[in-house]
C-alpha cells in the first residue's frame, strides 16, 4: 500500500474534512458521511473491523452495571470471527448502528503499539525528525496514545503465536513500563469514536500511511516510556517528600 492510497480511493479530502473539524467538540453531529469513509478507509488498508458499544450519558451502551470498560468493548463475544474488511457488511453496521464506536482486532493484518499519551507525542516527534516511516497514529481518550504497525507475522506452527496477554503481565512492565502491545487476541478502539465525559478517539495520523515494521518504532518509544515512568516515579517521590505543617 503506497502514499498514494488516500487519494487513488478519494478519501484524502475527507481525511482533510475530518481533521478541519476536529476541534468541535466529540459529542455534537458527525457528517455520517465522513464518519463512514473513515470506517471503510480503515477496512481499505486491511484491518478487520467490528461494531462495539458506544457511551450513553457516562454510561455503556451495554447497560452492563459498573461496565469496567464504557463504550470501549465489542458488541459481541464473537468479535474476532466476526471482524471483517468486508465493505458491504461494515457499510450495513455503520448505517444501522450510527452511534456505534468500532473496535479493529489485531494480531492478523496489523499490530498496535499503546502508550501513554506524554511518552507518545515524545515519542512521534523524535520518529518524524529522524525521519523514521510512521504509520497511522490515533489518540484514545485523553491518556493513550496508539500506534499502528505491522504485524509480527503468522507462522504456520501455533504454538509460535506471541498471545497479547505476555506483553501485559508485571514482569514485562520494568522492560516496557506503560507500553502495552495489541497482537493476537486483542484489539483496539477505532477512531472516529466517542467515550463517555465527552472524550474520544481520533487520527493524528490516517490508516492511509503504510504500517511500518514495529521495530522501527519500539526502542524510541520504549525509551519514551521510561522517561515517562521515571518522571511519574520523581513525581511521586516529590509530593511523598512535602513536609505538612503540624496542626497546632
């Protein structure tokens, strides 16, 4: 997939559209248009989509009581057989279902990298200077930042699957601190999606860019994330030091 992606299908000027509108706030009318062509252009690139829950005031449209995870989950248990690239079908969600957020499973066509927020935007910035190829890019609320890239890779032997569940046990979290890694077995919130407290997911950068190899990425945003996690222990160590006055 080249540079030329976005604009052989025509959707770099609703790229454009889009983005020109991103300072209205996540809640008020979406050309549903729009909307859509963000969607399939999603699908276009090779990444499989299906329909998750969307925010209903600061609840989940699941009206599962204490939803540990609010408009930010699959609509069914059978997401990952049912997320398709399929333009038809996404096409008949996207209009049936226009509060809909999406959610794209990784670990086939692409992987995503999480990080959080502060680390990523360092992060962006050092990869673009040294003109490193970046691929799509969304921001997930107001503490995430994601990463799309490549896959590894699907060996033909199962037992070489790398499940999303090892880059999240504690131990990983000293190699990689807040980094999380979406493979197989995971997925992720697609942007344009709206979250409870009128937050939401949107493009910085646009699934028109190529995914690149995640290693070209890993070690700058590692090093990002632990300036991160060393700032939030400083942090801590700093207010834990303050000297309260004594009640007289």
């Amino acid at each position: 997939m080249g540079a030329d992606f976005g604009r052989s299908r025509g959707t770099e000027s609703k790229f454009s559209q889009w983005f020109r509108r991103r300072p209205k706030p996540p809640h008020s009318d979406v050309d549903d248009t729009a909307r859509e062509a963000l969607i399939l252009a999603v699908a276009e690139a090779g990444m499989p989509i299906a329909p998750a829950a969307h925010p209903v005031g600061y609840r989940c449209s699941c009206e599962r009581i204490g939803c540990p995870t609010p408009a930010r989950h699959p609509i069914s248990f059978a997401w990952q057989t049912q997320s398709t690239t399929d333009s038809a079908q996404i096409e008949r969600w996207a209009r049936s279902q226009p509060q809909a957020n999406f959610i794209t499973a990784t670990g086939m066509i692409h992987d995503v990298l999480d990080v959080p927020l502060t680390a990523g935007n360092q992060a962006l910035e050092r990869l673009l200077a040294a003109d490193i190829d970046v691929g799509p890019v969304a921001v997930s609320g107001d503490d995430r930042m994601l990463f799309f890239t490549a896959t590894r890779g699907t060996p033909e032997d199962e037992d070489e699957w790398w499940p999303c569940e090892l880059d999240c046990h504690p131990e990983t979290m000293d190699e990689h601190p807040g980094m999380r890694w979406h493979c197989r077995g995971s997925y992720v919130l697609l942007p344009p999606a709206m979250l409870p407290g009128e937050l939401d997911v949107h493009w910085v950068r646009g699934p028109e860019n190529p995914l690149p190899d995640p290693l070209m990425l890993l070690e700058t945003l590692t090093d990002a994330c632990a300036q991160y996690a060393d700032t939030a222990d400083q942090s801590d160590l700093d207010h834990d030091s303050v000297a309260w006055p004594l009640s007289r």
